[in-house]
C-alpha cells in the first residue's frame, strides 16, 4: 500500500447535479443570477487543502487548474488543454458545459452568458485584482454587475465540509536553508526600500515559508504552512497563523524577529496597516481582492505588485545546491532501481498503474530520507499515458500491456531538495511511429538541456527549442515545457518557467524542469523530464554574459524507444554522455543485478 498517496474516486459526475441545484437555490434566495468558483484558495494557491476545494466537491472536476461559472439556467467549466479529457469524463455534461479555455476565457463565457441586467456573485478572498478587473469587463459586455458575497455561498451549502487544515509550524534546518532569516529579511526590506514601500504583505505562504525559514504541512505533498505575514520596513514582523499549529520550535527560530499572532487577528492588524497611512505592497499574484479593500478602507495606499521574495526565493544559493544534488542522486538511485523492476516484472503481464505507483513509491521509502512525495504519482499505460496531468483511481487502473507505453511522472520532497522526474517506457516492442515521436520528444529535451542564451533571456524565447523536432513532422504538445522548482516546498514554483508565457528572465541558480512531450488521445503519451539548473556560461571570444543549463536529474532514458537514423551526430553524443554519467552516479549504489541492468540501460548508441 501507498503511505503517501490514495487511489479512492474522491468524486463522481453524478455529484455535480445535486450540489449546482442546491447552490442554484442560494443564488435564488439571494436575488443573484450566477457565481463564479475558480479552482483556489485564499492565497490562489495550485495545492489546496481539502476545506478549500471546492470546485470539486461542485462539479467533480479534480484537476489542479480549472473555473466554474453557475448561472440560473447554464453552467460552463473553463479548463486548459491539460484537462479537456478529464473535465468531460467526471463532470455531468448535460448539466456544466466543459469549455477550453484556448477556445473560450471564463471571462469571455461570462460576456456571452450572463442575462442583461444579470448580477454575477464572486469571493473576494478568491481573485486577485487583476483578475477582478477582467471580471468586470466581462460583465460589462454582458450589461450586468459583480457583487462580493460575505460567505462562500459554496461553504454555505457544503454541509460536510472539511476543517481548516492544522499542520504544525517547524524551523527549516538552516544546513539545507543557507541563509538565515534575518539576512534574507534585511535583502527583503532594501527591496521595499527601494520601491519606496512602508510596508509587505505577504500572501503566499511559500514565500512565507521561504523568508522565515518555516515549513508546515496544511496542503498534500508540499510542505506548507498556510498563513500571512506582514512585514513593516521597519520593526517586527507579525505573523499570522491558527495558534494551535504553532510549536515550541518555531517560536524559537523565529525569535526576536516576528511575532506570532492568531489568523483570527489579521483583518484587524490590515485595518491597523491601513490607519498608518502608508504605502503597502500586495502581491499581485496572491494577493486577494479582500486584502487590498481592507486595507484602502482603513485609510493605506495599496500598492499592487510583484512580492520581491518570489525572485529572491526563485534563486537557490549553495546550501540549496548542494542539497538538490543530494537529493537527485538519492532519487535517481531509487528511480533506477524502480525501472529495473519494472523492466523484470511487466512482462509477465500482471502489473498495473497502482502497481508501479506503490513500487515506486516503496523504493523512495527505502532511501530512508522521504519525508512524502512531491505530487501524486502520474503512472498512465497505453491511452491513458496520453492523458498528461492523469491521476490514477481504482475505477481508471490499467494494466500495464505489452507492446504498449508506460509514462510515470513522479517526484519526491526530501528535506535537502524537491524531486521531479518522467520516464516513459515501452512494455514489449514499440512500433516505428512510438520511435519516431520518441525520439523527437527527446531532441526537444536535448536542445533544451543544451541551450546556450546570454543574460536577461526568458523562458518564452528557449520554449520553441523543446518544439521544433514535433513542429517539422507537424505535431506539437499543448503544456509548457518547464516550470520552476522549489527547495523542499512546491514543486512547481514561479516566477520562472520555460513556455510561451514565460515572460521573467532566466539568472543563475534556478532551478527548473526541462519536459516537452507529445500525446495520441486513447493511444499513447510520451513525455521525458528532468530537473536543471541554470548556470554561468563562458562562450571563447563571446562579449555576452552567458547563461546555460546543468542537469539534475540522473536516470537512464529507454533507449528502446530511441531511433537513432534520425538523431544528429551531437544529439547521439549527449546521449551517450548523459547516460555515462548516470553510470558512474548511479552505478556505486546498486546492488549487483540492478547494476547490470543498467549497464545495459545506459549502452552507448551511434
């Protein structure tokens, strides 16, 4: 059994017609006409507590980005290109239409649904401002008006609803932080001097975390604590969380630093903020629409903008290095040992998506250092390897065939560094077009890896590099390439990341993914992934400061599916070099049999 991830059907469409006419009969008893219910928490995180996920328990849609609009008489669920076959498969069609959000915005949905004269009901807890501001043009369009609700009218009819979650706060060991808290609040505070703040408030617990060197445990998989803080320029911090979670040690890490105060307190201290008169800074990522209302009506000045901690978290310093490394090689170990496994045990025909999960996560448990997994396991055989964010449940469990691909996308939390590695496999024998889509997915991740770009480069302008191989045969993937990584905390971190909207520039010491992919609906999926680390370049006669790529992440790639005829020369030699490292990394701490198998795994190909 899975210590650290389940396989229950947590919902089910048949749940989504019942919950919509209770919440339909709300909005009657309150003269609204629709509510809006985007997939977030009060700090519009991607990883929510249960208390928080409400779009799931309204329509049964369980992925990780999505938004709901209920009207009286037609209901739309907005999703990206990463859940268009999941959000029809666990919602009831016939009564919430799926929408892509390539095709159609929530907003766009809402200007050409929403009756004239209509009144659109929304959190302001759940939408930053300049989310609200493409609200209320939507509106605008449709002739009708957005009202604030006091209350979720979602929690006004979740009966069963789940409590706050209450996870211990802890200190994060300063050997794996690398900084103490007081320097990286003193780097904080020359930030808001420089932007001429008075004060910070910080909405996103993982910068929370981050800049008081805290860690929690209120969301699955990512150790946070969920909380605010408001950071004056100068004076003590205060920081605001249930009082129940926090322990003896972090009241003595924090020290003279910060205060602690109950999460019942913080509208009051942001009416204080605001009678100061000051000029405070909200994110304008996390930031709730809530907050800035709060604190304009005591009388401040809101500055909305970027939290300075997000670049200066995105950074990792030498501690942070170092225990990626660590962590990397720990992982790798335990992935190669799964994949030697697995090699032994699927063809006999017996294994499935659960199977390898366990296993996987079995082999992790054993490295002694786990302390949980980064994000559910994406374990897919055959067709639904071809579904990208897909979560394996007991009703969807495949088993895994022969002559099929096998795609699991995993990553673990270790104290010293956060995890995130695909392999994709091939059970049997793959055919010439399983080879062919490979080994472009492979090329893409090659030039990434080995991309070479001068300073002040963003992630949008190296994301066509990942796609070329697919653009020349016509084909593409409909996902960034790569996201940001954080240091035992999320494992999808911005601002960085390498897609077509990654607009912030690449510097020395992020760290992201590197993972391009292609998928056949109800056939196959193929995605190949590791972690990276940008890094100083020197270019001989170049006159640019020079940025590149290291990699992390220390696994054999299958080499069954890799057709070699049309790879170029360069191509085959990062290859063989890459896998020549695995050998050596891996190699020493493996086990005699596993050991052979991966010499073989990591052949050199020419």
């Amino acid at each position: 059994m899975a210590q650290f991830q389940f396989f229950d059907d947590t919902t089910s469409p048949s749940q989504g017609p019942a919950h919509i006419a209770k919440l339909r009969a709300e909005l009657s008893r309150r003269g609204f006409d629709g509510f809006i219910v985007p997939r977030a928490d009060e700090h519009q995180g991607e990883y929510v507590p249960k208390s928080a996920e409400r779009l799931a328990w309204l329509t049964g849609f369980t992925g990780s980005a999505g938004t709901a609009v209920i009207l009286k008489d037609t209901a739309a669920l907005v999703v990206d290109g990463r859940y268009t076959v999941q959000a029809a498969e666990q919602v009831d069609t016939s009564i919430i239409t799926p929408v892509q959000l390539a095709e159609m915005s929530a907003e766009d949905w809402i200007a050409a649904n929403l009756p004239e004269g209509g009144t659109l009901a929304y959190d302001p807890w759940l939408h930053t401002s300049d989310g609200l501001k493409r609200l209320e043009k939507a509106v605008a369009r449709a002739g009708g008006r957005l009202a604030p609700v006091d209350i979720n009218l979602v929690d006004v009819i979740w009966i069963d609803r789940p409590a706050p979650p209450r996870a211990p706060v802890r200190p994060h060991p300063l050997d794996y932080a690398g900084e103490t808290a007081d320097s990286k609040l003193e780097r904080i505070r020359k930030k808001m001097a420089e932007a001429k703040l008075d004060a910070l408030v910080i909405s996103d617990p993982h910068n929370l975390a981050w800049a008081f060197n805290l860690r929690g445990g209120d969301v699955g998989h990512t150790p946070l604590p969920l909380g605010y803080a408001v950071l004056p320029r100068e004076g003590r911090a205060s920081l605001f969380f249930d009082p129940v979670k926090i322990t003896n040690e972090a009241g003595a890490a924090v020290g003279d630093l910060a205060e602690f105060a109950p999460i019942s307190s913080f509208q009051s201290a942001l009416d204080a903020l605001g009678q100061k008169g000051g000029k405070v800074r909200v994110d304008s990522a996390t930031g709730a629409v809530a907050l800035i209302r709060r604190i304009e009506a005591a009388g401040g000045t809101v500055d909305v903008g970027a939290d300075p901690i997000a670049l200066m978290k995105a950074v990792k310093n030498k501690a942070e290095i170092a225990g990626s490394h660590a962590a990397h090689l720990r992982d790798g170990v335990a992935v190669a040992r799964f994949l030697a496994w697995l090699d032994r045990e699927a063809p006999k025909g017996q294994l499935t998506e659960i199977d390898a999960v366990e296993a996987l996560e079995a082999f992790r448990i054993e490295t002694g250092a786990l302390r949980n997994i980064s994000f559910p396991s994406i374990s897919g055989a055959g067709p639904n390897a071809a579904l990208p964010h897909y979560r394996v449940t007991a009703s969807s469990n495949r088993t895994i065939e022969s002559n099929q691909i096998f795609l699991i996308d995993s990553g673990a939390q270790y104290e010293d560094g956060t995890t995130d590695i695909t392999r994709t496999i091939i059970v049997g024998e793959p055919n010439a077009e399983m080879k062919d889509r490979f080994t472009r997915v492979l090329q893409g991740h090659i030039a990434i890896a080995r991309a070479v770009f001068p300073k002040g480069t963003t992630g949008a302008q190296i994301d066509a590099f990942a796609r070329k191989p697919l653009w020349e045969a016509g084909l593409d993937f409909d996902h960034g390439t790569g996201h940001g990584v954080g240091s035992y905390l999320s494992v999808h971190e911005g601002p960085q990341r390498i897609a077509k909207t990654g607009t912030t520039a690449l510097e020395a010491g992020m760290m992201l993914s590197n993972e391009p992919g292609f998928y056949k609906q109800g056939d196959y999926g193929i995605r190949i992934e590791n972690l990276i680390l940008v890094e100083p370049r020197t270019i001989p006669g170049g006159d640019r400061e020079m940025l590149g790529f290291e990699t992390l992440t220390f696994t054999p790639i299958d080499l069954r599916l890799v057709e070699p005829a049309i790879m170029k020369a360069d191509e085959i030699a990062w290859l063989n070099d890459y896998h020549a490292q695995v050998r050596e990394k891996i190699g020493p701490h493996l086990d005699t049999e596993t050991r052979a198998w991966l010499e073989d795994a990591t052949r050199a190909i020419g």
